[in-house]
C-alpha cells in the first residue's frame, strides 16, 4: 500500500491524473536533464496509485518559465482543468513547481479542496479538504516562496561583493569586448568604432534621437548589433539604424567609460510575488558608478549633458520638459507656462496658432486657465531675446565650421570602411570558393551564391561612396566679405531672422540657446504678462496687450466714458472723438484704436446725445433758435429759412464745430420773418 494510498477514491480515480512538469529557465531544460527525468516519472506514480495509463495526462508547457510568471499557460491550464471537475490526482515533484508565490497556491488549494482533488509529490498523498493536510500544505508552499525570497538574497548578496571586488562581468554593448584575461577593450574592427562614434557625434550635433535616425537614414548608414543570443549568439550583425539602436547607444555609460550597476529595478506598482517588468532608475539612484572602468567613446561631461538632453527632448504632460524642436508656426513650443496653476501649456493651430493650458480643466473640469493668441506672445519675446543677445565671437562660428568639416571627413571615412568591410568579405568568399573541391557541388554552388552577394554587397558600397563624394561640399570657411557681415550678430540677427533664410526649427534653437522657460499670465482681460526666464537665471517681464471680448474690460474704460463725454460737450461729432481718443492712446476691446461705432454705443449707453443731434432734436440751444425750431415756431419751410439766411435776412450764425445755424432769440425779427412769411404763402 502506497503512502496515502488510503485518501484515493474511486470515483477519483475515474478522473484524470495531471502531472505538471516545470523548469525555471532555458539553461535548466538545456542542462539538467536529471530533474525532468525525475518529473516525468511522476507518470509511473500516478499508474502504481491506481490511474489507467490513458487517463494519465503531462503539462510541460511552462517548461524554460520561473514561478513567478504569471504568464505560464500549462498553469493556467491545469487551473481550468481542477475548477471544471475533471481531476482526480494533481502530482508535482515539490510544491515549488506548482507555484512560487502563495496567491497562486491558495487558488489552486481552494479549488482543489472545492472539487476533492487529490495534490500529491514524492513524497505523499495530500487531500486539501483535510485540516492537516491543507495546513501542510500552506506550509510548504510558504517555505517555497521564503526559499526563493532567501535564494535571491544569497544571489544578490554575492553579486554586491562581486561588484565591490570588481570581478563582476556585466554584458558589454557593441563596441566593447572583454579579453580572456578579463580586460575590456574596444573594438578592433575600426568600422564597428567609427559607427558608434558617429552615432554619438551625430546627436551632439542635431540634439534629437529621431533626428539622427533620418540622418543616418538618409545617408545610408547601417549600424552593428552584436547578437547575445539565437542562431547568430556572438556575431555582429549589420542593421538598418532604428530608434531602439540609437537609444541603446545614448543611454549606455559604459560608452563614457564607467561599470554602473543599479540602472534598473524592480517595477514598485507590480503585485508581489509575480515577474514584472523593470523600470529605469533616475541616474541619482544608480547603486555603483566606477568611471575609467572601460575604455571610453565619450567623456563622462558629455555623457550627462546627452541624458539631460534626452530628458529635456522628451515631451510629458505633467512635467516641465521642452520637448525637441520641430516644425510649426509656434516659436515657444515647449517653453511656456501657466502662470496660474505652473503646468507646461500646449499648442493649438487654428487660424494661428494659441497657447492653452487645459490641465486644470481635464483633471477636475473646471474651466480653461489660459488661451492666448500665440503671434504677439512670440513677436514680443522674440524682440527681448534680441535685446539680450550679445555679440557673438567669429571664433565660434569657425568652431562650428570646423565641426561641420570633421563631420564630412567622419561620414566620407565611414562609407571608406563599408567599402573595405565589402572587399574584405568579396576576398574571402572568393578564397573560400576556390579552395573547395569542384567535384563538390553542393558546397560549390553555396560558396558561389555567397560570393555573389558579396560582390553585390561591393557595388552597393562603392556605389554609396561614389554619391557621397559627388555631393557638393559644405561651407568649410568665412570668405572675407561674409566675415564682414556677421561681425556684429547681434545688430544682424533682426535682419537675419526676417530675411527667410532661417527655418522655423532654426529660430526654435536659437531662442532655446538663451531662455528656459517663458510664463504666462493674464493680469487683466486687455494684457498679458510673460516672464521670461533666461538660462542663467535672470527673468525678464514683458507686458503685451491683447484683445478682449468686452469693451468694458479695457483698462482705463472709465476715463474713456468720461472723455467721451467731454468731447460730445464740446461738440465733436463721432468720428472726430474718435480720432482723438485714438490718438490719446485709448483703444477697444479687439482694435488698437478706438472706432467711431464704439463712441456713439458709449454715447447712447449714457443717454447722451451728439451735439449734431441737438440741432436735429431740440428747438434752441443756448438761447438761440436752431432751424428746426424756427422752422416749428412760423410754420414754414426749412428749405424757405436757408434761403433768408443765405440772402441775409436772417441774421444766423455757424456754430464753430457743429457746423449748423443759431438764429437769435429777438422777438422783432420773429415778427418781421411772420410777415414776410404771410407774405409768401399769399403769392
């Protein structure tokens, strides 16, 4: 009698014996062949405790998967299996193989117990609905899971005191190789060296990964990758250049020289007891930095000035990053800020473009902080980067040039190494062609194909490098006269910047050189407020006014209405207050003036009419009679009244800036102008 042999049943055993087979990783399966013998002879137990051999089924699809992987889906199925009802018998050579975490060994107790599935090992049978045999059970599986907790202390503890040795051996990137005295040096191939300088100094002078990308593109440039695993593990391989291969050569301080350990960790929000992804460690919190440890690509300086550039290229919503220059009409994408809630603000491209920040109003609805016309924003920061600007030295520009001709002589020694990598794999393939015996035809005719290619590999080379030197060649140096003209930059830079002859991602650049960050403000509904904080540290505040969608909003409204009617008191008409509100530097709420419609509503919101009107309107004015009210007042015509006083018999005056007749108040010639009203009206 088997031990445990008592707790079978029979109707268990007309169920389905499972045995679950599982290796931790791919090197185990490969190399420890005993422990997967032992697992699958779990199939005989299974046969000796009373299953038929047909009903005896083995999971050994997590076989190369840890216990901590939550994506094993022999697990997952033997799971199904006991939940469904199907399983008599689970036999797992320890506890350890079914699970490493407890989560994922209760569940599998609970529907055991649930469905009167028997757990059994090398050692017995388990029956989980039993309070013994569950609480033994828990045991092992919580032994397990301390196990593993206390294996990756040891493993963590001895690489520490590795590292601390400096016998740690980390995985070097292409470009870097570790000799068999343990000594690391770079590369002996030159073009594997010049490509990742290239790399390196392609980004110091473009700034952007995805820049350096369609450089490299467009000049035909292939990048090496050395394989650390598959068919070819240990050789390097030649790609087109992707986004992921130039990051790697960026983010990587072994390139600046340095063994750093601690780069990545553990991800925190991950549940515990499972496999997650690992995260990027802020570079404040790397564990171990030595420098000088490997020979170096860049200096460590330039190392950090190209991750904080990366930092800043990148564009996150939540924190203050510039982003990469790009095309698009906004010059200060990337730079400004909302001085009301501090959140970077974004660009929207209408008719203009404007400045948003709707941070506030996606995270608790409230309405939008700011949106601001973007043109006068930028038209006004860039006239104070212009008064900032000093006058640049001619010695940087030739720097620059001289950058430029080193870049050229980089790029044209580059495609010099193709061009000898492909002659040297022409030669080969052609020796190894012509010492293989002819009678073999199978290995000749494989020999033949390669050399094939490889002389297709040659021409396509060749002919690269034969475009590349047919290119005409950059400016390598300042004629005289164009010396002349930039001698002063910053009296030629207005010029230069209207001319058209800089790209918007230029201008970007350039305003990027200088200012950090610009804030913005709204202080009242007709200005702006941006502060503009430069580099070193200095801010500057510019006030820019701005339209408004009411008129009563405008600053200085109040004395607008008072002057208003000082001047219709005066007896200026419409367009004449105008003009002179105007020119005393009032304006309205979307004009840089002030226009005659917006004082008659001004006037008539305060009941106030235009002199003019007072002639139309009234009958005397200051004690004299306007020609409506004489008109009135002898029941006769007004054309009748014009002609009197143009023949002089009425005696009228022309009001100096109205421009319309008073007639005197005199009672005789009231009487005089009846008769000879009378008189007329009877012929």
């Amino acid at each position: 009698m088997m031990v445990g042999s008592e707790k079978i049943t029979r109707s268990q055993q007309a169920l389905r014996a499972y045995v679950y087979v599982r290796q931790s990783s791919q090197k185990q399966v490969q190399h420890h062949r005993e422990s997967q013998r032992n697992q699958y002879a779990l199939v005989e137990r299974a046969v000796m405790l009373g299953w038929q051999a047909e009903l005896v089924h083995v999971i050994d699809a997590d076989l190369g998967h840890s216990g901590q992987d939550g994506q094993r889906p022999g697990f997952r199925e033997l799971v199904t299996e006991v939940s469904l009802g199907r399983v008599g018998v689970v036999l797992a050579y320890e506890a350890s193989r079914l699970a490493r975490n407890n989560a994922d060994w209760y569940a599998l107790l609970d529907l055991a117990a649930l469905r009167g599935t028997l757990i059994a090992d090398t050692e017995g049978i388990y029956d989980p609905r039993t309070p013994n045999d569950r609480l033994l059970l828990g045991l092992r599986g919580m032994l397990s899971e301390a196990e593993l907790h206390l294996l990756q202390l040891r493993m963590a503890a001895g690489r520490m005191r590795q590292i601390e040795r400096g016998a740690y051996r980390q995985s070097l990137p292409t470009g870097l190789l570790r000799l068999s005295d343990g000594r690391v040096v770079k590369d002996p191939d030159l073009h594997i060296q010049h490509s990742i300088e290239l790399v390196l100094e392609r980004f110091t002078e473009l700034g952007s990964c995805q820049k350096v990308l369609r450089r490299l593109r467009d000049d035909g440039i292939r990048l090496p990758r050395r394989q650390t695993g598959g068919v070819a593990a240990g050789e390097v391989l030649w790609k087109p250049p992707s986004e992921g291969a130039i990051y790697a050569v960026l983010h990587n301080p072994a390139y600046a020289g340095a063994f750093v350990y601690g780069r990545h960790r553990r991800n925190p929000d991950s549940p515990p007891g499972q496999r997650s992804p690992r995260v990027n460690c802020p570079l404040d919190e790397w564990a171990v930095i030595r420098h000088d440890a490997y020979p170096a690509y860049i200096t460590w300086e330039d190392f950090m000035r190209n991750q904080a550039r990366l930092a800043d290229n990148s564009n996150r919503y939540l924190e203050h990053r510039r982003g990469a220059a790009r095309d698009g009409e906004a010059l200060l994408v990337g730079l400004v800020a909302c001085g009301r809630c501090g959140r970077k603000m974004h660009v929207e491209y209408k008719t203009h473009h404007h400045y948003v920040c709707s941070a506030l109003a996606k995270e608790h609805g409230v309405s939008v902080c700011l949106y601001l016309s973007g043109a006068d924003i930028d038209a006004a920061v860039v006239v104070a980067f212009f008064d900032a600007l000093q006058p640049a030295e001619l010695a940087l520009l030739d720097e620059v040039l001289a950058d430029q001709r080193a870049g050229h002589d980089r790029l044209q020694r580059q495609y010099a190494d193709q061009v000898a990598r492909a002659e040297y794999e022409a030669r080969l393939a052609q020796r190894q062609y012509n010492a293989v015996d002819p009678d073999n035809r199978l290995v000749a005719s494989e020999l033949e194909r390669r050399w094939e290619l490889a002389l297709r590999a040659l021409a396509e080379a060749r002919e690269a490098a034969e475009r590349f030197a047919s290119q005409p060649e950059a400016l390598t140096a300042l004629d005289p006269l164009l010396r002349q003209q930039l001698s002063d930059l910053g009296v030629q830079m207005p010029a230069l910047w209207s001319s058209g002859r800089l790209h918007l991602q230029q201008k970007k650049e350039l305003l990027r050189c200088l200012i950090r960050r610009v804030v913005l403000l709204r202080p009242r509904p007709d200005s702006l407020e941006a502060t503009i904080v430069w580099v070193s540290g200095a801010m500057t505040r510019v006030s820019i006014p701005t339209t408004t969608s009411r008129t009563a909003e405008v600053d200085r409204y109040e004395d607008l209405v008072g002057r208003i009617a000082e001047l219709t008191e005066a007896g200026y008409r419409d367009r004449e207050i105008a003009e002179r509100l105007t020119a005393e530097g009032f304006h309205s709420a979307r004009q840089p003036g002030i226009p005659a419609s917006l004082v008659t509503r001004v006037r008539r919101a305060q009941h106030q009419p235009s002199l003019a009107g007072q002639f139309r309107s009234q009958d005397k004015i200051e004690d004299a009679w306007t020609v409506r009210g004489l008109s009135r007042a002898l029941q006769a015509d007004r054309n009748w009244i014009y002609a009197r006083i143009r023949d002089g018999t009425i005696p009228a005056q022309c009001h100096p800036i109205a421009g319309y007749y008073l007639i005197p108040d005199d009672p005789a010639l009231l009487q005089e102008l009846r008769q000879r009203h009378t008189h007329h009206r009877s012929l």
